[in-house]
C-alpha cells in the first residue's frame, strides 16, 4: 500500500487508510508536508500526529489501537498517593514545591527531548520543538510543571483542542515527577469537562497510570464531539484537595468530580 505524499495543499488522508501490521509500521499514514500550526492542528482533528527522526521525512500516524487515558480514571499508587498530599500541603502553605502551567512550555520540551538511558536519541528535534512552539504561541499547547525551590523537576506537554487534549512527552528529574505532573494535568482537565488524554501509544507506564488502548475508530467517534466544544478559557493549575483523595484505595482509580478547587 502507497503512503499518501502531503504537498502544501494535500489534505490528510483517511485514518482508516493507514498501514497494518502487514506492511510492517502500523498507524503511518502519510510522509512530507510541514509542521505549521496550520498543518499540526489539522493532523490533530483528524487524530493524526507526527512521529519521526532525523534525518526522516516529517513522517504522520494514526495507530490502531490508541492509548487512551480517561480522565476520571487516573490511576494511583499509595506511595503516589502520599506524595501527592506532601505536594499538595506545600503548595498551599508556599512551601518548596510548586505546580505551574505555561510558565517553561520550551524547557518542558527541551527536557523531553534530552536522551534517556534506555534510548540512543529522540525523536523531538529542534524542527519538532519549533512547530509546537508554534502551536504553544497560539494558545494550542501547553505544558505541566514541577519546580522544587526554582528548578524545573518534571514536566509533561501536549495539545489541546476544544474540550480534547492529546499528550505528547512527559520527563522526571526527580521520583515520579512526570506521574505528578501527569496526577494534576489530569485533574485540571477533568474539571473543565475533558474526558480523555489521548496518548497515542500503548506503553507499560501509561498502562500503570490507568490508560487503557482503544480502537482507533472509537476513538475518533469521541473526539470529534470534543474537538467543537469551547476551548479552555484560563490553564491555571488546582489543588488536588480532599475531594480528589477522597475515599480512594491503594491501586484504585481517582475520580476528579467537577467542584474540587
């Protein structure tokens, strides 16, 4: 099967049409084209997103299944769980740590992008870290932060689109500093009525954290109701509170009602 050629005004193919097991990359879809805002943001309303390395071609997926994490099911450990109450003591008595949104959207990526001890590379170049810079400019992206006493410790980033956001990279300088920042990301989108992370691919960690895969045509089916809601008005990180704590369990999933401050 032909991958799709994207010239400046090559619209993105049919998700649908992407490649199986049998030709032996599942989910690439299309090869070429730019990452403009303009092009990014119709990949992402079509739940296409770049993946590559250089020197690749800029290369476009749609995988089957896709990892999904709904928001209401974040998924949490007890010694998570005692962390995230330290944090949380902290922030609320001006102590060292802190949860900020927005405020480091390019380190965020640039620490993503650093290697790590299991990899050889990344496939977050300077090309990739300036499209989404772009996206970031317009209101599109964002990132989740942890300082401990003014150091950029854990951060996750990702793409939002009316009520739907798609993550990208997340990193940790620190012990379970990207499931923090993931902990209260999640949090803050399931209070503004954002049902799910798409997470793109299946991993052991986001598996632990409570994602679950979906097929790719469920989940288009509930994006695209999403995707023309009213998008977010203000990315201010909340407390998690009691009531995200609530009477959750060790290993038991975390419901993060609306009402939560």
């Amino acid at each position: 099967m032909r991958l799709t050629w994207l010239d400046p005004d090559t619209p993105f193919p049919d998700p649908e049409t992407a490649w199986t097991e049998r030709e032996g990359y599942p989910g690439l879809l299309a090869v070429g084209g730019d990452l403009s805002p303009q092009r990014l943001l119709a990949a992402y309303r079509c739940g296409i997103f770049p993946w590559f390395s250089d020197p690749q071609p800029i290369l476009w997926w749609s995988t089957d299944p896709r990892m999904v994490l709904a928001t209401d099911a974040f998924h949490v450990s007890h010694s998570l769980l005692k962390t995230l109450k330290k944090i949380d003591r902290s922030i609320a008595t001006g102590g060292s740590w802190e949860i900020r949104f927005d405020s480091a959207f390019e380190a965020v990526m640039r620490e993503c992008a650093r290697p790590r001890p299991d990899s050889g590379g990344t496939w977050i170049s300077p090309q990739i870290i300036d499209g989404y810079m772009g996206l970031h400019r317009l209101g599109h992206a964002h990132s989740s932060e942890l300082w401990l006493e003014g150091r950029l410790v854990g951060g996750a980033y990702g793409v939002a689109i009316g009520r739907m956001f798609f993550g990208e990279s997340m990193f940790a300088r620190v012990t379970d500093a990207s499931k923090i920042v993931l902990a209260y990301l999640t949090h803050f989108l399931c209070n503004e009525q954002v049902a799910m992370i798409d997470c793109q691919q299946e991993t052991s960690h986001l598996a632990s954290l409570g994602a679950r895969p979906m097929a790719r045509r469920d989940f288009l089916a509930k994006m695209q109701p999403a995707l023309d809601l009213p998008p977010i008005a203000v990315w201010k990180p909340r407390l998690l509170a009691d009531g995200f704590f609530g009477a959750h369990a060790e290993n038991k999933a975390l419901h993060t009602g609306a009402g939560t401050v």
